[in-house]
C-alpha cells in the first residue's frame, strides 16, 4: 500500500463510527496498519461486539476462526455468531451453515447445515441458495437430489451468485438432475470471470454451443484460464499442443502443460503423461512409466485409464499378463467405456486371461457401433457363436463392413473366404480384388496374406524374396503373424543368410504385442543350445 494510501487507511481510526472502526480493525487484520496487527484487531472489535453490533459479532467471529494461531478461538467465534444469528442476521445463518457443514466448532451435519442456509436465504442471504443446492448435490443424508439442486441453482443465479451460476451451468452441461442444455451452460459460463468458467467458456466455444465462434478468441480464454490455475484448461492446452488441434503443433509446450496440469491434479493430465510415456513422444517409450500414470488416472476416475493399463498388461509392461488385462477390461467396461468393453468382448471370444465365452463376446460386440465390433459382431454370428442364426445376416454386415465402410479387415476376410471357398463359393477373381483392396489400405494381415500366397504358389508363381518382401511390410504393421514369419525366416535363413538376432528382435516384438508364439519362441531361441526351426511358416 503507498504511503498516501496508509494514511488515508489510517484515518478510519480516529472516527467513532461504529463502521469506520469495523474497517480499521480489518485493516489492522491485514497488515495495512502501522503499529497495528490481529491482536489490535480484536481488542477493536470486541468492544463493539460487547455492546451488541452485530457487524461487528460477525467481523470477530470470522477472525477468531479464521484469523493466525495468535488469535483464534473457535468457541468464541461460534458463540458470537449465535448471538447474531438469535437476532436475526443472515450472515450469521450463512457462517453457521459452513461451520456444521465442515465440522468446525460444531459436529459435522449435513442437514443442521442446510437448515442454517434455509434460514440465511430467508433473511434475505443470496449466496445461501448455491450452498443449499451444493448440499443437495451431495446428498443430505446420504442420497443426492440433483433435481432439487437444480432447484436452489436456479435460485442462488437469479440472483446473481457466481457460485449458483458455475453450478447450474455445470449441471446444464452434464445433463445431470435437468435435460442437457449446452447453449445454456455456455451462456452462464461465458458470463462469468473466473478460471473454472473461463475453461468451460472456451470449451463450448470450441465445441459450438457458444455465442463466440472465433476459436482464436476461445483459445485465447482457455489460456487465461490456464494462467489462473485451472489445471483441466492446462491439459486441455496440452492436448491442443500435442496433437496441433487448434494451435500450432507444439510438443515440448504441451509435455509442459501436461506436467503442470498433473502437479495440480489433473486426472486428464495423469493419462495424457500416460500416452505420452508409452508413446515416446519426447523420449524412448517408458512403458512403466506409462503404467504409472495411467494407474494415477484411474485412481483418479478416468474411465479411459482402465483400457490403457489392460493394454498394457496385456502386451507386457512386465511380461504377458492377460488375467490382469481382463481384470482392468472389466473395470473399464463397468464404468461404460465402450473400448475397455471391445478388449473385454476380444478376450472373451479367445479366451485371452479368461475363460472362453464367444456367446458373451457377441453380446457385446453386436451392441456397439464401432467398426471393429460389428467386424467381430459379424464373424461370430457367421461362426453360429452369436445369438443370431441366420448367417446371411453375418454376411451382410460382414459386406457391408468391406464394401461400404471401407473396413479393411472385412475386405481380406471376404478374401480369405472367396480365395478358399470356405462357407462362400471360391472365386479367386473376388477374393484377390478384395485382398488388394485391404492391401491398398495397409492392412498387417493382409500384407501377410499376400506374402503366405508368394511363399506357397497360391494363386501366383511362387517366389520367396517377393515373400520375404511382404512379410517385412506385414511386421512393419506390427502384425503378429507377420513379425513371427518373417522372424522364422530370419532364423532359418529362408532368403539370405541366417541371423539369429534379427529373428530374436522380431519374435520380441511379437511378444510385446501380445503373441503367445512370439513369446515363445523368443525364449526358445534365448537359450545358448537354442535349434532352428523346421516349419518356416505358421499355423493361422
């Protein structure tokens, strides 16, 4: 404070006003006093409290509770707030809400704390309405009522309390005790300045329920949002920088952001350290460090968490484990992610870390909507695994898959059926043009497919460094029955000189994605007396 200003401070001391002592007592509580701190404060305004001011009750009461060790006193601070509250004052409903409500001075009880804002609001309090409603929120007794929530939102934002709109606009948001209503909620929001409400502002003006559709200026609001602390606007930042969505792609900003909204608490930014570990965005893939952050997310209650650490389990963060795998599926799946509940669904169908259930795997598969799990969806009611019996419906949306949505997996499925004639009639024409098709989109399994056809004189002449050729394609796609072929003629030496190492590399890596075979084999040929195999190609 300058000195002129002190000074003016100061002048507040020398009125008897019962007002202007109330503003020097605070001000002697701040600091902003020469030869004045809590102690004066107290004295000041204990003489006022004495004589019946209930300003003054009220100012002393929220000191001794709130004020440095020197002068607190919560039974004092809960006595006179009593006195006024016997009076009248709604201020004094207000505080004693917040103190049953916390536990402090009093026990901690719910329903004591909404009748003292029932009261507050009554006399007139309009900040009692959005902590009445918080109450309901949370459930007095034990059971939530958004619906009356809502209720006391509406009421604490009619009359202008920061607090009641960032609520109701919240519930309006979500959809949760009232009918969604995103234009609604960008309304409220994007009409008040605080960090929480400048985050979801900018949020909605992205997303185009805002009156704001400049998304410069809405990034420009998640910044400031980001600066004032909110750590979901800086890992939402983070994600925007990652990824280049919205601003210039930026990778060392959005590590960062990231680091910073997760010291803040960010459970977005715990998975988004996650992916950026597992991924090597900045440095080699740490997939232990990924399983750590991914585990604080799902700690946190990221439902996408789950599905990354039963990926991760799965494909070996510390060895093969698809029992934990499943187990994480089927956390994820029963909070409602849907991919946690396709990996759930796969595992079943092959009983990967569970027992094999191809009926429970349909169940699921033929729910969702995605591509993969009508593909899924698809074979199984072709296979007569589904609840569905009429194949010709499995054909049908297996040819849709391919020919409509473009699904490359559908392609070389119909191509394995035309090529072989299993279950349809062979036509090699169909299957092949189905087979490039798959190709053209740089489908693992077919490129394996198309090498399987040079290696054995399928369809074409037979030609093993055109084999060899595809097989390379097919791992590079990190296919696994491709990195366990093209691993087997490494080792054997099919095309060129042996080399035990490369097919080591390629047999781990198939391990590390998942293969069982790979895994195997790589142990095997870990050992000093490993042999070579005899079957170059293997089983599918």
């Amino acid at each position: 404070m300058a000195k002129d200003e002190k000074a003016a401070a100061s002048q507040y001391c020398t009125l008897s006003r019962p007002s202007d002592q109330i503003q020097c007592a605070q001000l002697a509580m701040k600091g902003a006093l020469p030869g004045l701190g809590p102690a004066d404060a107290v004295r000041i305004l204990k003489t006022l409290a004495d004589q019946g001011d209930r300003a003054a009750q009220i100012r002393l009461a929220e000191n001794v509770l709130e004020g440095p060790a020197s002068i607190r006193d919560v039974a004092e601070g809960v006595r006179l707030l009593k006195l006024a509250a016997d009076k009248g004052d709604a201020a004094a409903y207000f505080d004693l809400g917040w103190l049953a409500s916390v536990g402090t001075g009093m026990d901690k009880n719910r329903q004591a704390a909404f009748d003292w804002y029932r009261k507050s609001a009554e006399a007139g309090h309009f900040m009692a309405y959005g902590r009445m409603g918080k109450l309901l929120d949370e459930g007095i007794n034990g059971n939530p009522n958004p619906e009356e929530a809502v209720k006391m939102f509406r009421l604490g934002a009619e009359r202008n309390d920061p607090y009641a709109r960032e609520r109701l606009a919240g519930h309006l948001n979500d959809g949760i005790g009232v009918a969604a209503d995103k234009p609604a909620a960008a309304k409220l929001f994007c009409g008040i300045d605080s960090a929480f409400s400048n985050y979801f502002c900018a949020l909605l003006s992205l997303d185009g329920f805002a009156t704001e559709k400049d998304k410069s200026a809405a990034i420009r609001l998640m910044q400031k949002a980001a600066e004032g602390g909110e750590a979901r606007a800086q890992a939402q930042l983070g994600y925007y920088f990652l990824n280049g969505k919205y601003v210039e792609k930026n990778i060392p900003e959005a590590v960062r952001l990231t680091k910073v909204a997760a010291a803040g608490g960010s459970a977005t930014a715990y998975f988004n350290l996650g992916y950026i570990y597992e991924n090597g965005v900045t440095v080699e893939p740490d997939r232990a460090k990924a399983v750590e952050w991914y585990k604080k997310a799902a700690d946190a209650g990221y439902v996408r968490a789950f599905e990354s650490l039963g990926r991760l389990s799965k494909v070996g963060a510390g060895g093969l484990n698809a029992e934990a795998a499943v187990e994480y599926f089927k956390k994820g799946a029963a909070l409602g992610d849907e991919e946690a509940a396709f990996q759930l669904a796969y595992a079943m169908r092959y009983g990967n870390g569970t027992a094999r259930n191809e009926l429970g795997a349909s169940d699921i598969f033929c729910r969702q909507t995605s591509v993969g799990a009508r593909y899924h969806c698809a074979l199984l009611i072709i296979d007569g695994k589904a609840r569905e019996k009429d194949k010709r419906n499995g054909f049908s949306l297996l040819n849709r898959l391919a020919l409509v949505d473009g699904d490359s997996a559908a392609q070389i499925q119909l191509a394995y059926y035309f090529l072989n004639g299993i279950i349809l009639k062979k036509d090699i024409k169909e299957g092949m043009r189905l087979m490039e098709m798959s190709i053209d989109q740089d489908n693992g399994y077919a490129l394996f497919i198309k090498g399987q056809m040079f290696e054995k004189g399928y369809g074409v002449k037979q030609n093993l460094d055109e084999a060899f050729r595809w097989y390379q394609l097919s791992a590079q796609k990190n296919d696994l029955d491709g990195l366990v072929t093209l691993g087997k003629f490494y080792e054997k030496g099919v095309v060129g000189e042996a080399s035990r190492m490369e097919a080591l590399k390629l047999y781990r890596r198939a391990a590390e994605n998942g293969s069982a075979e790979g895994k195997g084999l790589a142990e095997r040929l870990s050992k000093p007396d490993a042999s070579t195999i005899i079957d170059g190609r293997p089983p599918h």
